[in-house]
C-alpha cells in the first residue's frame, strides 16, 4: 500500500470535480478527524434532503426535544393509545363535555342529590335539582316495630293531595287481636270515644268462606282486621289511602284493603275499609297499633303522591 503525502489536492481542470476512487472493491477510507468547507465534520448544509432514512436512526434514540411544537396530529396517535394515565388531572367529580365550539370542558362538580341535566343544544350539560316527575311516589317517612306498642309516622302536610299508607309484614305480640289507625295533628294523635267512624267488609277463606261487615259511628279508631294471630306464618299487612291533605277542609278519609291470617297460613281475610275522622283537623302524623298487645315487628311506609 503506497501512502501519499500533501497540503492539498485541487482538481487539474477549472469547474472540473475532484474524484477520489478505489480500485476494485477496495474503498476509500476517510479517517477521522477530516473536515468539509473547513468545518469538522459533515455540516447539517452538507446532508442531502432526505438522505437519513429511518434506518438510519437509532431506536429510542428521538426524544420529545426533537419534535416541533404541534407537528404531532391525529393521524399519527393510534387509536386507544391515550390512557387514564396520560390525562391531564382535573378536579374530583367534573365530567368532560364539549361547548358550543366543540372544545372540550369540564363540567363543574354538583351537590349530593343533583342530577346531570342537558342544558340544550349549544351547551354542556349542568349539576341540577332533579325535577319532580308526575304522578311521582314520594317517601314522607318509615316506621319499623320491634316490641312497640303502636307505630307513627309524621310529616303528612298540604303538599300532597293524596297519600299511600303500605303496612309490611306486622306480627301482633298477642293472638287474635285487631289492627286499629288512629291520625292526628302538632298536639298528637287523636284516640278519643267518637272521634272516628267506619266500615269495614270482611271476606273469609276458611268455614266455607262468606263476608261479614261491621260499622261503628262513634269509635275511637278505624278497624283495619278483625283478628291477627301470631302463630308461625300469621301477620298483617296492606295499603290504606288517605285522600286528603293535611290541611284539607273535610274530615281526613281513608279507604283501603288489607289481609290478615288467622290461625293457620291456610285461615286468610280480607278486609275492605273506608273510614274518616269526625272531625277537620290540620293533619300532619298516621297512627297504627294492635288493639291487644304490641307489634312484635312489622313496618309502616308512608308516601305522598304527586299528581304532577
């Protein structure tokens, strides 16, 4: 291998390119420490537009410093590659939604009992007061007996025309006892001779059936059953109407069925009531109790009714 040793090689020709070739398939080897345009190195000017192919770059060798702000669209994240984890925190409890521009933005936290309502169109939805639905249910309020001599549930008032009282799976303390309901008003609940008066229809399954009825004009309660056991399988239970509000300007009256097992679970009665206090009262607590004994257990619901 000859070596040849000079300041400077310059083209014999003016305008005419300097080649340097290697014979055969030897190549030429530029070492290191060479210059171009008297700059070490290959300068950024001296490297063809897109000459670096991707083969070119090292794996995990392009960093975010590398990429120009923005230069990173749509087309270019795969789908489901955004995780939870590389979204940016917000605040505990907002929902994402868009504005009338269709950007993103958060929707502000409610309160404990609002709901998410539309807002319309051009608008993200809102945190609101849930609305009031027709002909809703609405629990005033629940009794459950343990042992207790009678139940009560207060609240009733003018808001509801129209309330449904359920009685669940009341046991009485004694056998054959029945069921009595009392209402009142702010000073209690009214049990006086005479306050009270009824109806009732009483249909039997046992003894080859038949109905029996029975009315009292001067009672200190209104009869909802006759007789109750409670033998295993024996109990009480229906739903009562009182079809006035609390501030109504008659007397408070109520209708309803129930049914009661007597003796045996095959011993059933059915019993159709309609009843009403003697007097108006502003009405605002119901009342139920065994006329013998306490309620071993058993629950009162009470709900008003909205009609719209």
């Amino acid at each position: 291998m000859s070596t040849l040793k000079v300041d400077a090689l310059s083209s014999k020709s003016t305008d005419t390119d300097l080649a340097i070739t290697a014979d055969g398939s030897g190549l030429v080897d530029i070492e290191t420490g060479f210059k171009v345009s008297g700059t070490a190195g290959v300068p950024t000017a001296d490297i063809r537009a897109d000459a670096i192919t991707g083969a070119k770059i090292a794996d995990d060798a392009i960093d975010s410093e590398h990429y120009v702000d923005g230069s990173i669209d749509e087309a270019h994240i795969a789908d489901d590659a955004v995780t939870l984890a590389k979204m940016a925190a917000g605040t505990d409890g907002n929902i994402i939604s868009y504005d009338a521009s269709g950007n993103p933005v958060a929707v502000a936290t409610g309160t404990d009992g609002q709901v998410l309502t539309s807002a319309g169109a051009g608008q993200p939805p809102a945190f609101e007061a849930a609305a009031g639905g027709g002909g809703a249910w609405n629990i005033i309020g629940t009794a459950v007996a343990s042992d207790s001599a009678s139940l009560t549930v207060t609240g009733l008032d003018s808001t509801y025309d129209t309330y449904a009282i359920g009685f669940s799976d009341m046991v009485p303390a004694t056998s054959h006892t029945g069921t009595r309901f009392r209402v009142g008003d702010s000073s209690g609940v009214d049990s006086a001779s005479g306050d009270y008066n009824y109806y009732t229809s009483t249909h039997k399954s046992f003894d080859g059936g038949g109905i029996t009825h029975a009315a009292d004009e001067s009672a200190d309660h209104i009869n909802l059953a006759d007789s109750t056991d409670n033998n295993a399988g024996s109990g009480f239970g229906g739903m009562l109407y009182l079809n006035r509000p609390g501030d109504g300007t008659s007397g408070p009256m109520v209708s309803g069925t129930f049914v009661a097992i007597k003796n045996t679970m095959s011993n059933s009665m059915c019993h159709v009531v309609a009843g009403n206090r003697s007097t108006v009262i502003t009405l605002d607590r119901v009342n139920v109790s065994f006329i013998s004994g306490n309620i071993t257990s058993g629950r009162m619901t009470v709900w008003g009714i909205a009609h719209a």
